[in-house]
C-alpha cells in the first residue's frame, strides 16, 4: 500500500524509528527529474507561463534552471525591477499549470521500486528532498508505488528555499532521525541538487535524467553520475564508498 508523505511523516515521530537509524546511512533522492520523468514537462509549462507574460525563451535557456528556485530562476531571466511586481504570480500561474495540464503526464522512470528495495537490504534509509509540492509528492508516490520503503520526507512545503539552498536535504537529515551529513548521500539530476548537498556537507550522486551533462554535473561536486535510477541500481555497491 502506497504511505503519503504526511502518512510517512507521522510515522516518523515515534521514538523507535528515530532509535533504529543510530549507525545507518540515508540516501536522500530528489524527485522530479530523478525518479519521475517530468523535466521535459515542467519546462514546457514554465515556457507557456512566460510567453503568457509577453516573455520568450527557447527550452534551451530554460534547460539551465531546471531544478533551480524559481524565485532564483526569474530574477536571472528578467532583470531589474519589475520582475518583483510579477514574480508571484508567475510563480503561481506556472504551478497551476503544471498540476492542471502536466501531472498527468508524468511517468515513473524504471526499476525505482527494485532500486529502493536494494537500498533498504543494505540496510540503509531512504529520504525524499524535493521541492514538488505535499500533493504533488503523493501522486508521484503513488507512480512509483514506494511509499511503504521511504523512512523521511521533506518537500516544497516544508522549507521557504528550495535548491541551491540546503534547506530540504537539512530537513530530511533531522527527519532521517539526525542523520550525521557524512552518513548521507544526496542523489539528484541537476547540479542545484549537487550545490545544495554541498551546502549541507553531503556527498552528491548526479543523475543524467534531467537533461544535464556529466561534466555539468560533475563540475557541480557530484563523486559520480549514473545514467538513471537503472543504472544506480547496477552500480548500488559503489555508492556505499561515497559516503564522506
């Protein structure tokens, strides 16, 4: 049966499960882009969200944001002063957008669920760091049908910044059960994911599934850069020496 993040999250205030991570190492995964297929998807509806506010710009200049904080993100396309006036509601138009005319879309990359259980026979936890929404987060739950395997969850709700900032790898690091950052590792598809894991002291695994490269990624503090969560799971051993 598939837990909600909030169904995840009021398990983890029992005493017991926050005792059983004493000596155990997290994975933190990012979501869009790392687990679900939606990259393509969240940059169409950021395109029309724009163009809807008599601003162009091709997919490719938008590729270079993905993942990024949106308020980041706007003030890097749209210089200058009236960029405050519009930012809210850009913001808001693009995550309607999104939920109405692209969730839907969104697929489940493969061998997610295959991959988490390897994860938790090492005996390792397993948190969710994104900035999707506490709705969003339980529809792409309900995708990759892995709910039941992950011990901590912090989403956009949760904290004010999204990535580069750490703010949501320190939150699923307490909700781990105050998992020490050297026992953690960060897995994600854009070097915001990467910059933001540094900022946490966490090692970083890139993902190529978001549409950047493996220099970009590598650039960004990533100890390694797997092609999707199939090729993470090939590689699962390796993982354990990258943890700082």
């Amino acid at each position: 049966m598939v837990q909600s993040p909030r169904a995840v999250l009021s398990q983890l205030s029992v005493p017991e499960s926050i005792a059983m991570t004493i000596g155990r190492s997290l994975m933190i995964f990012d979501v869009e882009g790392t687990l679900v297929e939606s990259t393509g998807l969240t940059l169409r509806s950021w395109q029309e969200t724009l163009q809807s506010f008599g601003f162009e710009f091709p997919l490719t200049i938008l590729q270079r944001y993905s993942g990024q904080d949106p308020h980041d993100m706007l003030h890097e396309l749209l210089p200058g002063p009236h960029v405050i006036r519009v930012l809210g509601r850009i913001i808001e138009m693009q995550g309607q957008r999104y939920r109405e005319k692209y969730l839907p879309q969104v697929t489940a990359f493969p061998d997610v669920r295959t991959l988490f259980e390897r994860v938790k026979r090492a005996r390792r936890l397993i948190a969710l760091a994104t900035s999707s929404s506490a709705d969003e987060l339980d529809h792409y739950l309900s995708l990759l049908n892995v709910g039941d395997l992950v011990d901590a969850v912090a989403c956009g709700d949760d904290v004010q910044r999204d990535k580069p900032d750490s703010a949501l790898i320190e939150v699923a690091l307490l909700r781990a059960g105050k998992v020490a950052p050297e026992e953690a590792v960060m897995i994600g598809d854009t070097p915001y994911d990467a910059i933001a894991a540094k900022h946490a002291r966490v090692r970083a695994i890139g993902m190529l599934s978001g549409g950047f490269s493996r220099a970009e990624l590598e650039a960004s503090g990533c100890a390694a850069v797997y092609r999707d969560p199939s090729d993470l799971l090939a590689h699962h051993d390796e993982t354990v020496r990258l943890r700082a």
